[in-house]
C-alpha cells in the first residue's frame, strides 16, 4: 500500500475492525546499514558510532541524550540506542536500550525522548539528579557494530507532509545549516515525503522520493527493518538517489527512475532511468554480458511517475508522456514519446486499469488507451475553482473495480490537507464529487485475498471501503449523508410557468438493514433563472409509499433525493411527476 506522504502510522492501524500494531513497514522511516541519508539535507550521513550519555530528573518522564558530536537529528526521527547502562529506579538498562521517537532538539548535541517500559506506556523517572553515566569513549576497533559506547543508531528524518510555499522566515526547518549559511536561509520546497515501492518476489524495494533506495527481507520478519540496496552482497553500480523504484513484471528487471547515472554515482538526473540486471537486485553494471543499462528521456524537466500496464510501462515527465517497451538483448528497454502536452499533478495521481491510464493534471483529467486524449468533465470547475494548488503533491487517486470507478482525493482552496473527492465512472461516463479525506487507495484484491478496497486516512487509520452503509470512523458508527440532486428542469425552455401537481417516487431500500428505512424528497421550483430555489415541498419515503402530492408553480424545478439513516442503502429508479402548463398566479 502506497502512503503518500505520512510522516508515519505511529502506533495500530485498523482493517476491518482488527487492530494490528506490527503493520509499520516503510511508513515510519527506515534504517540503514552504516549510514542514514538525510532527507532534509542537514547533513549526508549520520555516524552509528556516537557515543551518548543520559540525564534525567526525578519525577519527569522525559531524558535527554547527550551527543559526543553533532547529531543532526530532527524532531520526529527515531533513535535506537545500545550498550546503555541504567540510569538507577525504574530507569533500567532495558529501558534505554529500544527505540524512541525523538521529542525535542535543544541543542546540535542534544535531543530528548519520553521513558518507557519496555516498547509499552510512558514511565516517571524515580531517581533523583542527574545522572550521567560516564561514556566509554569507542576504542579503535570500534566500528559503529555496538563496540565499547553507547550507541544512538537512527532513522531516516521524517519528511515533510505539507508543502512549504514562498520565501521568507519561516519556509525552512530550523537549524538547516550554520548561522548566515545558504543552506540556514529560509527556502522554497515543493518535495513532500512520498514514498514508492514494488515487490521483487515477496520482497519489497522501497525508495524515498529523490532519496535512497532500500530492501526489505520478507523472511527475516517484520521486526527486521529494510536496509540500503548498495549494502546488499554483491551490489554492483547500484543507484543511490532515486525518484521512484518499480519492478517489471514481465521481464524482472527491477527500475530506478530520475536517479543517478552510473557514470556520476551519488549525483541525481531527473530524466535517467535505469535497470538492472534481469532477476537481479544488486546487479546495475552496464555490460556486453548482462541486460543492465540505462536511458535518459528527452523532454521535460523531472520524471514525475512511472506506471506499469499490461504491455508497457508508461512514464510521465512535467510536460510529456513516454512509452517504455520491453525489446530483448541487446537494447533491454526503448522508449518514446506519445503525447508532448500534457500535465500531471502528483506522483499518485496516475490510475491504472488494465491498459487504460487515468491521471489528474493542472485544471484537466486526461485518460490512455492507445493514444492520449482529455476527459470531458462535468465538474470540472467545480473541482479546479476550489483547489489548493500549493499542495497537489498530496493528490492520491484510487480504483474501485467494483463500481468502475476511479476516484481522486485533493485538498480544497482553503485547506491544506486532503478534504475532498472527485469520482469518474467509467462504465457509465459520469462524474461526482463529495467530502472525504482519504490519503492513499488500494482496490480490492481477488482470490479471498483483500475483499474490500483499503484506504488510509489522516487520522493514522486504515479502512475497509464500501462495507456496511455506516461511517465507521466514529464509535458508535455514524450515518452517512447521501443524495442525489438533478439539475434544473423546465418545459417550453423556460418560457412558460408550470403547474407541479403529483410525484411518483421509484426508489428501492434493497440490501438495507434498517427495518424501517426513509428518504426524502426534495422538490423546488424557482421563477427566474438566476434566483433561488425558494420554494420546495420535503416528502418522507418510506417502502409504502405509493405518491406524494404537490402544489408548486415556477418556471425550472429540482428534484433532490437522499437518506441519513443508519443501516441504509437505496437505489433511486425513474420517478415521476404531474405537470402541466399554467399561469404565474
């Protein structure tokens, strides 16, 4: 499951009502062997040899570790520690040596983090003073392997999970760099924590967007975090920056896209992409002998996604969309242009069904089945008039196979974070929209695998999809607010007044666990095309009801249909209505 752009899912995440607390892999950052990239560029690495010594004060919950040398930690990373002494009472040995989240960074050679037992609750500390025991300085056979010192070994630095727009004080993360350096200048950044991944047999490769790229061993368990791919055995040429990773099914050639080239190893390209050997995870060396090599795309400023179909895997770059085709020995892989005008507007907006591609881009939809055309949209203005532009890294689109469905969620104008949906039926050619804030979607899976698409939300939670009628976010679920609404309708193109004297409803409560299930119907009429529609009778359906009667005069009416009753589901058919020609009084 892809998560956008989560700092990470601290804690259990919820599938269908089970709570699952090992379900963590990838989403709070990863380890390293050797050395940690920093994201935010503070600096390049992070030594796994630092010595540390502890304080504490009696009576708080909260330690701080006192670094031997610059830690270029951040709020938010977590930081194992190992070798550590008891600091004396409840502060133990085993209660340093785990991981912790770091709270607070008051100076570059201290951080702070809240005492608990063993991997459970918070703990006051009951010892009195401060306490430091002396480090034992490493020897030099120490290697960072957890030697003589107490070691802090860390994690990739949290991401940024909103994007940070203009210059001026403030734009930056603080203590970027050294007072008055370029790099402690306020700056502009539009690169949230988005993360790709793919399976490489049970496996997984995982890449941190313009960041490392990691690998994850099924078997050794999910206690077991990923490590670099260049410290793999073996690891040959490996890329070491990357915009996205992804695993060609049909030939196993795993591909690394905008990342380095293996002439300038550490250095990004944006438009490189690059494979390796085939079945190969550590082999990246281009030769005579091996199906390696790279290729590097023409137009366009960034490779902003890649997407796999059932027989090519399509690359977008900022302007252009390229085709990448399997050819065999000697090329491995061509590529070209199919379209030079289209835009994309996140990583996650791209939406594969079959050998048809969905994406959003900047104030259109555009679809692929062979060549690249522009969605005709109904609510187009409605979607793009209310839009914050400054954050559409965080569109995430979805498929619900079920229904033909292709959903994206986007964050309105006055929102920073999702808070919104668009829906585009592709079955039946019709659009709708609604209020939901979900952060990444993965559709069902067959074969008794996933029943139910699965979404993650804001809130740290996953959730089963279009199961039950109820929102089940809320304890005791809550009902949800649904309906239907036509658009203005009128006879003699509005130059007549009409006469609105019956409805015939057609509605079905099928599948409702409700015992007593309602809607209601909403009719308005107004007089004039640019005023209100101020006038409208609320009829209550219910599974007996056969007609309603009316008396509304005007010249358009609507029709709204909707239900907020728990355990409810309808379907709305064809209803009917008694009108008739008539005066204004």
């Amino acid at each position: 499951m892809e998560l956008p752009y989560a700092e990470g899912l601290v804690g259990s995440v919820t599938l269908g009502g089970d709570v699952y607390s090992s379900i963590s892999v990838s989403v709070t950052g990863l380890q390293a062997s050797g050395s940690v990239t920093s994201v935010a560029n503070t600096q390049d690495t992070v030594t796994f040899s630092d010595d540390v010594s502890f304080s504490a004060t009696d009576g708080s919950s909260t330690i701080t570790a006192t670094i031997n040398a610059a830690h270029g930690a951040a709020v938010g990373q977590f930081v194992t520690f190992e070798n550590a002494t008891g600091l004396g009472g409840n502060i133990t040995a085993g209660v340093l040596n785990q991981e912790y989240q770091i709270t607070a960074v008051p100076s570059p050679t201290t951080f702070t983090f809240e005492a608990r037992q063993a991997g459970t609750s918070i703990v006051n500390i009951t010892v009195n003073g401060q306490l430091s025991p002396v480090p034992v300085v490493a020897n030099a056979s120490d290697t960072g392997d957890g030697g003589d010192a107490i070691e802090a070994f860390y994690q990739i630095e949290p991401g940024l999970n909103t994007a940070v727009g203009g210059p001026g004080w403030g734009s930056g993360t603080w203590s970027r760099g050294s007072w008055g350096s370029a790099s402690n200048q306020p700056i502009v950044t539009n690169q949230l924590r988005l993360w790709s991944h793919d399976n490489f047999g049970e496996d997984l490769i995982i890449n941190v967007r313009d960041g490392g790229i990691y690998y994850w061993d099924a078997s050794a368990g999910l206690s077991t975090r990923a490590v670099a791919l260049s410290s793999l055995p073996g690891a040959n040429a490996t890329p070491t920056v990357a915009t996205q990773v992804l695993v060609s099914d049909r030939d196993r050639h795993v591909l690394a896209f905008g990342c380095d080239p293996q002439a300038t190893p550490g250095v990004q390209d944006p438009l490189t992409i690059r494979f390796s050997n085939q079945e190969s995870l550590t082999d990246w060396a281009a030769t005579a002998t091996n199906s390696a090599g790279e290729l590097r795309l023409g137009s366009g400023s960034e490779i902003v996604r890649a997407v796999e179909t059932r027989q090519q895997i399509l690359v977008f770059t900022d302007t252009t969309l390229y085709a990448m085709q399997y050819l065999g020995p000697p090329f491995t892989f061509g590529v070209g242009s199919i379209s030079e005008s289209i835009s994309i507007l996140s990583p996650n907006a791209v939406v594969a069904v079959d050998d048809n591609v969905f994406w959003m881009g900047n104030n259109e939809f555009y679809a692929y089945s062979g060549r690249v055309e522009n969605l005709p949209c109904s609510v187009r203005d409605y979607v793009f008039d209310d839009f914050n532009f400054s954050q559409a890294l965080k569109v995430a689109g979805g498929l619900n196979s079920s229904n033909n469905e292709i959903w994206w969620f986007y964050p309105s104008a006055s929102s920073e974070t999702i808070d919104r949906y668009v829906v585009f039926n592709y079955g039946e050619k019709v659009w709708y929209y609604g209020t939901l804030a979900r952060t990444a979607w993965l559709d069902r899976i067959d074969f008794g695998v996933f029943e139910y698409p699965i979404a993650a939300a804001p809130d740290g939670y996953l959730y089963y999809q279009e199961i039950g009628f109820d929102d089940g976010s809320t304890s005791p679920p809550s009902p949800i607010s649904a309906y239907v609404q036509s658009s203005p309708i009128d006879i003699g193109d509005g130059e007549q007044f009409m006469f609105v004297s019956r409805m015939l409803p057609d509605l079905s409560f099928k599948n409702s666990t409700n015992l007593s299930p309602t809607a209601t119907f909403t009719t308005a009429v107004r007089n004039y095309q640019q005023g209100p529609f101020s006038v409208s009778t609320n009829s209550t359906f219910t599974p007996d009801t056969e007609q309603f009667f009316l008396r509304l005069r005007g010249r358009q009416m609507t029709m709204r249909v909707g239900s907020d009753a728990l355990e409810t589901t309808w379907r709305l058919g064809l209803p009917r209505y008694d009108v008739r020609p008539d005066g204004r009084r």
